[in-house]
C-alpha cells in the first residue's frame, strides 16, 4: 500500500480494522517500499500494489514514478483517486503504464493502446496551443475537450469503478449498508459564482504582476520576468560538461541526470505556478509566498558563496547552510554528522564548476524581482491589504 503521509495512519486503522494483511509506506517511501517487495515476494508470486491518491504520480519523469513502475511491474494494480479525469490525456496514459503494456494492451476497448493515446495527446496539445493563440473560438475548444475526454473514457471504462456519494445511495447494497448504519451522505448544492471588483489601481498592478511571473517571454529584453531560476539549476550546466556530470550523480547520489532535468523543470514551472495561483487567492497568501520564495532563493546565494555548491533538495525549502556547517573568519568547518542523514533522504548538492555563471545572475534577477513586486504590493503601509475577493 502507497499513500501520502498524511493518510499512513487511516490506512493502517483500516488495515486492522479488516484484518487485512498489509505493508503501508508513505509516498516518499517508495524506495523502500520497492527493497521490501524484493526482500519478501518469491518467483513468479504476484502482489497487490494500492496506491492512493493516484494522480500524485501522473508524471512518468521523475524518480518516485520509476521506482513506483519497477514495484507495479508484474503486480496486480489498483489506483484510487478523486480527480480521475481532471487530468491532461498524458497524465492518464503514465498512469495506465502503471499496469498496462502499452504494446500488449489486455484492454478490449483499443486496438492498440500507445497508438490511441499518442493521437490523444497530439490533439489535446493542439488545442491547448489554439486555446493560447486565440485560434479558434470558445466553443470549438470546449467541443474539442469534450470530445477527447469522452475518447478516454471510452478507453478507460472497463478500467474505472466510480464510487460518489450519488452511487453509494443508487446501488442498492450501499444504500441499505448506509441505512444500516444511520448514515445520510450530503449533497451539496451546485457552486454560486461570486464575482468581485477590484480598485483600478490594484487591478492595473495585477495585471501587472500576473505578467511578469505567469511567462518568461524573451521576447522583449527591457521587461525582466520571473525566471524561477532557482528551483533548475540543472538547466545551466555548462556545454561539455553534461556527460562528467551524469557520471558525478550517478556516482555520489544515485540520481539519473535525466530523470533531474524533467524534475527540476516540471518543479520550476509548478512553482511559477504556484505564485500566481496564490496571488489570485489571496493578497495574504500572495504575501506569504514572496517572502518564502525570496528567502529560499538568497538561502541558495549563501550555499553556492560559502559551499561552492547548489544544493538541491527534494522539498522546495532549503535548509540553512547554518544548519550543517559553522562559517566564521571565512573558513567552513562542518559540524553536524546529520547531514549525511538529511543528504540521504532529502538534499544532495551539485559542485559549482558544473553550472554556469548565469545561473546565479537569473536567481539575483529573481530575488530583486520578487522583492520590487513585495514591495509595490506591501511596502507602503501594506496598501493593498485590503483583500477585496474576502471582504466580497
């Protein structure tokens, strides 16, 4: 069983609850997870995998994916999720290569399962791509969608059991198990659109802002936008030095080069993501996230002068190098044997000489990007705290 932390412990209730036999590891555990199944299954017996909240690994190119396909390999498979279609066509394909041959597909509904979802993918970035271009009219686009979500479904029907809370109470042995047991699920109403206005001097700097984070648009050199420099630094190796790189890794961490590059860049784009996501919910979590990601670049700063490395760490905050060395008269002893530890399960650093010069030229960018956006939002007097979507 795989779930994310937070569930561990509701799952291993259940697990007693039902008697059921079971090892439970978290999602960041899936390491050892993988050195357990190897550890106890014998040849040719078959496991059945439970990983809960699915969606989490919809992206083939990282580490946790990899290692999740190797334990799935030759299992028998369930995925749980409550967004099984909130997904890109991409996404639903990595996650049926969960279990799935894509060449020797069991399923009845395609004739050949990699050929289906390559078109699927193709046409969902074609309309995503018009949909950015204005290219074609709205209803054309949600005609599109409707028609690819509709092809996946057709594919994927055997494959997905629904349980809503509308199914528990229609299938008979559920409705009368819940009457048993006194319960009566809520229905919640259809959502209410609210919308609020915001003063023209804050929307102009919204509009503003949205901008300079939401693209890295190069095409005009006088506008700087917001690179998220600091969560890809392997995206300025310098030329030539991939290939000593790769065997550096590989060599001190264990980590494949590629696998990193999908990673640190699908981590990048979150994270530009993630700022406009939180401008857009409020002032208050807009604020928050500035000053987390400000503090977390110049942290970065400090490792790469004091270290002469850039550490990368599996979660987005960084440590302080305070944290594992003492820097006094510009010497650097290291003091805590912890460090090793943490290196282990989260942070691993990459040698300066390996990254070129402009990396940490694009992260200042970003710090004195950042600050000048903290500041035109909150520097006089917090003007902008007022949060017209709460006070709506």
């Amino acid at each position: 069983m795989i779930a994310p932390p937070h569930l561990v412990r509701q799952w291993q209730v259940y697990r007693d609850e039902f008697g059921v036999k079971a090892s439970i590891f978290s999602t960041g555990k899936i390491e050892s997870a993988l050195a357990h199944f190897k550890e106890i299954a014998r040849s040719d017996e078959q496991f059945l995998i439970i990983i809960d909240e699915a969606h989490r690994f919809r992206n083939e190119f990282t580490e946790d994916y990899s290692l999740l396909h190797e334990l799935c390999s030759n299992n028998k498979v369930i995925l749980l999720t409550a967004t099984p279609f909130n997904n890109r066509p991409s996404d639903i394909y990595s996650l049926l290569k969960l279990f799935q041959i894509p060449s020797k597909s069991t399923l009845k509904t395609v004739e050949n399962l990699g050929e289906a979802f390559r078109e699927l993918i193709h046409a969902y970035k074609k309309m995503e791509e018009a949909k950015r271009n204005y290219r074609l009219p709205e209803s054309e686009i949600k005609a599109e969608a409707k028609r690819i979500a509709a092809r996946i479904r057709s594919i994927i029907n055997p494959l997905v059991i629904r349980r809503s809370r509308i199914d528990l109470m229609e299938i008979p042995a559920y409705a009368k198990d819940l009457e048993h047991q006194g319960i009566k699920p809520v229905i919640p109403d259809d959502p209410k659109e609210l919308n609020y206005k915001l003063p023209d001097e804050q929307l102009k700097l919204y509009l503003r802002t949205l901008d300079l984070i939401s693209s890295d648009d190069k095409s005009d050199d006088a506008i700087v936008r917001f690179k998220s420099a600091r969560y890809k630094p392997i995206s300025y190796v310098k030329e030539g030095m991939v290939e000593e790189l790769t065997a550096y890794l590989e060599k001190t961490t264990g980590v494949k080069y590629s696998l990193l590059v999908g990673r640190q860049q699908n981590v990048s784009s979150f994270m530009r993501k993630l700022l406009v996501q939180r401008l857009e919910s409020s002032v208050f979590a807009f604020r928050e996230s500035l000053n987390s990601m400000i503090e977390s670049a110049e942290n970065l700063l400090v490792w790469a002068e004091k270290v002469g490395e850039i550490p990368v760490s599996k979660k987005r905050k960084l440590p302080a190098v305070e944290d594992f060395y003492d820097i006094t008269n510009d010497t650097i002893k290291e003091i805590y044997d912890s460090f090793k530890l943490y290196e282990q399960k989260n942070l691993f650093r990459i040698p300066l000489k390996f990254i070129r010069e402009d990396f940490i030229d694009d992260v200042k960018s970003d710090i004195n990007l950042l600050k000048k956006i903290r500041s035109e939002w909150f520097g006089k007097n917090d003007q902008f705290l007022i949060d017209s979507k709460l006070e709506e």
